[in-house]
C-alpha cells in the first residue's frame, strides 16, 4: 500500500486538519468586506486571538 498507514489517519480514512483557516477568512472578511471584530466574531465564535501573520497576504 503506498500512502499513510490507517493508524495516521483521522478516524482510520481521512487526512487530519492541519490548517485552521479562520484567521485568514477574518482578515478578508474584516479588510475586503469592512466587518468589524463583533461581526467577525459572529461569524467564527470561538475564533482564535489573531497572530498578526495574514496582514502580509491581503493587499488593500
């Protein structure tokens, strides 16, 4: 079998979430879209504390 064994893989099938993409869609939705961070937090309630590192990927 070529791949990962089924041990590493999330519920014996799929691939395990390595990426949490709120941060990234909370800069978009707050510089693109204007929503401000109790709208933002609406959207993504338990959302994490921003690490400041997707400022570089949205140009305004």
């Amino acid at each position: 079998m070529v791949g990962l064994a089924t041990a590493q893989l999330y519920q014996a099938r799929d691939l395990a979430i390595t990426t949490d993409f709120r941060e990234p869609i909370s800069a978009v939705l707050s510089a693109h879209m204007g929503l401000a961070a109790p709208q933002i937090d609406r959207v993504f309630p338990a959302r994490p504390a921003s690490s400041g590192n997707t400022a570089a990927l949205l140009r305004t």
